[in-house]
C-alpha cells in the first residue's frame, strides 16, 4: 500500500482500524486492571491501588 | 491496517514514556503509603473494632510478602466488607522489594500502553491531537474521565480499608468512566444546548446511583494516611494524563506531520 492509496482509506476502514485498536487499549487495561485472576491481581497489586482501580 | 499501525505505534512511544514517569512518581508517593498501610493489615488488629479489618494471625508482625503468605491461611474467614486480601494470597506474588518493583513498573508499562490506545484511537476520531498544548487538554479529559469521576465515588483506597463487593465496585467503576467519557464528548463534539444537558446528565448519573460502598466505613487505616493516599494518587495521575495528552499532541505532530495518522510517513 503506498501513500496515494492512503489518502482514500475509506472512511468505514478507518473507523475499523481506530476501533481495533480502541478495542485493544481496552483490553489491556481491563487485564492489568480489572482481571480476577489471583497472579494478575498480584502482580499488579500496588499500580491498582495507586490508579484507584477498584481492588480486593 | 496503516492506521491501526500508527495509532498503536504514536501510543506505544507516548504511553512508555508517560508509563516510566508515573512509575517513577508512585516509587516516590504512593507505593510507600500502600507499604505503610499494609503494616496495619499485617498486625490484623486494631483497637475498640471487633471485626478485625484483616486478621492475617499474630505471627506476620512486619509486611514482608513470605510472613503475610504464611498467615494466610490461618485467616481465611475475614470478614466480607472488610475483606483486604481475602483472596490470592496462596497464589504466586512478587517478592517484596525490587521484584515487587519490577512488576509494579511493568504493569505501568502495559497498561499506560492501554490507556495510550484508547486516548490515540478516540481522539482520532474527533480529527486527532495536532499539537502537544491540545493533548494537554485532552490530558485533563482523560483524567476527569478515568480518576476524577470513578474517584468520587470511589475513592482511591489502600490496603485493610473496608469496600463493597469487588464486581459492584468494578460494574460502577467502569459504568462511570463510560458516561463521563460519552458526556464529555456530547458537550465538547456536539455543540448544541439539549445535548450538552444530555451530557452532563450522563456526567452525574453515576453519582446519583451512588457507588457501592461497604457496610461500615471503620478501618484500621489512620485518615490522615489515607488522605495523604487519596492526594497522592490523584495528583499522580493528573500527572500521567497531562503527559501523557502532551506527548501524543508532540509525537504525532512530530511523526506524522499535518496531515495525521491517516498518512504513513514511516511506510
């Protein structure tokens, strides 16, 4: 894909491509965050408290 | 996928660098508050309370990570509103100190990383962060979205302070974020005076739900250590968010140029 071709992306194309990767931060934060798992919720103990993500 | 790739590459350098910051600030002011609250949940004990807010036994006396994991077991029956650190205490926790450290600084790392991805992707759709003084405001969005509002309700807490159930709490939590953020974007994008109202209506919604709070407010925790938490963490992530608003603003202007993300200068 070169730069001529870049600049008619189509418009659904871009919403798609900025919701992926809306989708993604989401994701991430959910896990570090909000995951119930017990190594998750350890390994990340002292950034949820200090980012007030609810936690315990 | 030209756009996905420069939205994740424009939040990979912002979120890193803004990540390595707030890591560095929460070494400084709130990492040593939750060391020094978690003293008072090791002890297990406080005066005139008969629910012991965390009654990890008598024998972890300190808050080093192996005596807390020993005691664990011994106290598995606390109490549900109080309940600190009911639950994970058998399964595999960093080691205090350095490696409590390290995965402290990763999961900064990643999840400044999230929090880049979704401040590049949603800005982009109101035409992108052309410059590093419009990222700042987008800065502050981010943190009225993310601590501001949920941190009404919910207020930064340490560790042994009573809460409500953790799955109400995280429902209100993200509940909250998701209005705040829609709010703000109908009365910054949509531009006419019923919207607006609608917006700040979805703003204070949550709070006229009211976030889950526990049965009694009584805890170990001095409030003046607790105060010191709640303005610790909220200036830090003041913090992160402005900068992390201003260098999304600078790089993408920087790597992309006037014309945004839409163009791959990099390709």
């Amino acid at each position: 894909m070169n730069t001529t071709s870049l600049t008619q992306v189509s418009s659904s194309s871009r919403t798609g491509q900025l919701l992926l990767a809306a989708f993604l931060g989401v994701f991430i934060v959910g896990v570090v965050g909000f995951s119930h798992l017990a190594v998750a919720h350890n390994a990340a103990h002292d950034y949820r408290h200090s980012m007030a993500f609810p936690c315990h | 996928m030209n756009i996905f790739r420069n939205v994740v590459f424009t939040a990979a350098a912002a979120g890193l660098l803004a990540s390595v910051v707030m890591a560095g600030m929460q070494a400084v002011s709130t990492d040593p508050l939750i060391l020094k609250a978690e003293t008072y949940e090791s002890v297990g004990g406080e005066p005139a309370h008969d629910h012991a807010a965390h009654d990890h036994g008598t024998a972890a006396t300190d808050a080093t990570a192996p005596a807390v994991s020993e005691a664990a077991p011994a106290a598995s029956e606390s109490a549900p509103v109080v309940a600190a650190h009911e639950h994970g205490e058998d399964e595999w926790a960093p080691q205090d100190g350095f490696e409590r450290f390290v995965f402290n600084v990763l999961a900064n790392l990643v999840s400044g990383f999230g929090f880049a991805l979704i401040l590049v992707a949603v800005s982009e759709f109101a035409g992108g962060i052309s410059s590093w003084r419009s990222g700042l405001l987008w800065g502050f969005a981010g943190f009225a979205v993310f601590t501001l509002a949920p941190g009404l309700g919910l207020p930064p807490e340490l560790p042994a302070m009573p809460a409500a159930d953790l799955g109400a709490r995280q429902v209100w939590w993200i509940s909250t974020v998701a209005a705040t953020a829609a709010g703000l974007a109908l009365i910054a994008f949509r531009g006419t005076v019923v919207l607006s109202i609608v917006g700040v209506a979805l703003i204070v919604a949550p709070h006229i739900v009211g976030a889950p709070q526990p049965a009694s407010h009584e805890s170990p925790i001095p409030p003046d250590l607790h105060h010191q938490f709640v303005v610790a963490s909220t200036v830090t992530n003041l913090i992160f968010w402005v900068l992390l608003g201003g260098l999304v603003g600078a790089l993408r202007s920087r790597f992309f140029g006037s014309s945004g993300l839409a163009r791959n200068q990099l390709a």
